[in-house]
C-alpha cells in the first residue's frame, strides 16, 4: 500500500483564495493567497526602512530524480 501523500492545490487569483486537496486523505483546506508587493512598492518600503532589508541567496542543484506529473515528466526539488 503506497502510504506517500497526493496533495494538489486549486487557485483563484482574482479573488484571492485557494484551495489545498490532499487526494490520499479525501480532505481539503480553505485559504487566502498572499498579495505580494510589485517592485515599485518593495523598493518604497525599503527606501523608507532600509532595516528591514536583509539579502537572501539561494542555489538550485539538480539532483537528476525525475517524476512523472499528470503524464508528463517533472524534475524534482
């Protein structure tokens, strides 16, 4: 018996809401999509809160494993 999760998420970005399904559990989530900031209101806020600002770097290493994806195959990360 395959005990590994399924999880699919449905989004509505015109009104701001989504929906997490965790098909395995035949249970679902309600929540609210987070509004991000555009480039001009981040660069605002960190002209006038220059503390707030921290740099973050990151680095994507592709490990090869690759799965299948509503019949397509995917690259996992």
């Amino acid at each position: 018996m395959d005990t590994a999760a399924s999880i699919s998420t449905i989004v509505n970005c015109d009104q701001g809401t989504g929906q997490i399904i965790d098909l395995s559990a035949h249970e679902y989530n309600n929540y609210k999509v987070v509004k991000f900031w555009t480039i001009p209101e981040l660069e605002n806020h960190l002209q006038k809160n220059p503390q707030n600002a921290v740099q973050i770097e990151s680095k994507t290493v592709d490990t090869g494993e690759r799965k299948t994806f509503f019949g397509h195959l995917a690259n996992t990360s």
